[in-house]
C-alpha cells in the first residue's frame, strides 16, 4: 500500500467517524424535541431499577435525556470522545458502544436507588473516556497514549466530579459502572500487533 492509498484511508475513516458521531448527536438532539412536544413521553424509557420489565429500556435509555440542558452537556463530549474511539474502526466502535450501553445498563439496573429513572448517554461517555484514557497504553501506541492523557486533562476533572455519590439528580452508579466498562473494554477489543513474517533459508 502506497503512502497516498494510506493516508487516502486514514482522511476516509476521519470522515466516517466524524458522519456517525455528528449524526449520534442529532439523533439525541431530535428525540429530545420529540419528548418535549410529546409531553416527556419518552422519559419512561428510563432505568427504573430491579423491574424486570424495565430491562427492554437498558439500550433506549442512553439515547433519551431529561431537557435540552441534559442533552447539551452529553452533546460535545460524546460528538469528541465518539469520534475519537470510532476512528479506530466503525465495527470495532459499535461493539465497543453496545457492551458499554449494556452493562452499564444493566448495572444501573441493579445498584440504583428505589424509585429513580436513570437515563442519558453519560454512563456511555464514562465509558468512552475510560477506553480512550487506557487503550493506547494497553496496545503501546505513542499517539494513543497522547490522546489518552489529553482526554485525561480535559475531561479528567468533570469525571472524577460525576462520580461523587454527593451530587443530587445525578446517576453516580452510571458514571462509575461506564467507566470501570471503557476501562474493561480497552483490554477486550484491544489490536494485537501483527506476527512478524516467518524467516525462512
């Protein structure tokens, strides 16, 4: 493969990658009006914990947010953190997304308090963040590492706040579990560096 074909590739899944998190965010942004205008229908798409029934909404409830004010702070996090993860594969990305989305689900299912409704995408962005902050040390990629510790920097405050048990209204349990998942996950879908050719004489 030529230099121009390689970098060809790498402009391709930057697009890509960019196409599928600005339209991730839209979709939120739409189903948000949609909940607003429907009078906060969506909103029972929620997490209420330990209902069996409530488990059909472990994946829904990452995309429906309670207000615009909700949305908005997921929005520029994920749109970057998205992107970034997703550059390393769009397969990979969507795997990566969906076992974040379910066990963090599911645990919120389990640990929550009695009488919460837990939705939005910040269990994903935790998990995002703890994928994006390991994963090049685990595949012992310089540039990886570097976008690790400038996801650390910018997001690490915000993060290790969204974990206090102490705030109110918000879903510490979700933070906790996305993370402690990203972090998981970066050893689970991490790239193997490729066997070096046999010699042969």
């Amino acid at each position: 493969m030529s230099g121009t074909e390689l970098e060809w590739s790498r402009s391709e899944r930057a697009k890509a990658a960019a196409k599928l998190m600005v339209g991730w965010v839209a979709l939120l942004w739409l189903l948000e009006v949609v909940d607003v205008v429907s009078g906060h229908a969506l909103d029972g798409l929620g997490i209420m914990p330990r209902r069996v029934s409530e488990l059909v909404d472990i994946v829904p409830a990452a995309f429906i947010h309670f207000g615009f004010a909700h949305v908005a702070a997921n929005s520029v996090p994920l749109l970057v953190m998205g992107f970034l993860a997703a550059l390393g594969g769009l397969r990979r990305f969507a795997a990566l997304c969906l076992v974040i989305i379910v066990a963090d689900g599911l645990g919120v299912w389990l640990t929550a308090p009695d009488h919460t409704n837990t939705a939005g995408a910040s269990g994903l962005i935790f998990g995002l963040f703890g994928f994006l902050l390991v994963s090049g040390f685990v595949e012992r990629r310089p540039l990886g590492v570097l976008v690790g510790l400038l996801i650390g920097a910018v997001w690490g405050t915000s993060i290790l706040l969204g974990l206090s048990p102490l705030q109110t209204g918000v879903s510490w349990q979700a933070h906790l579990i996305g993370l402690a998942t990203g972090v998981g996950t970066a050893f689970w879908f991490r790239r193997r560096p490729a066997s070096p050719p046999a010699l042969t004489r």
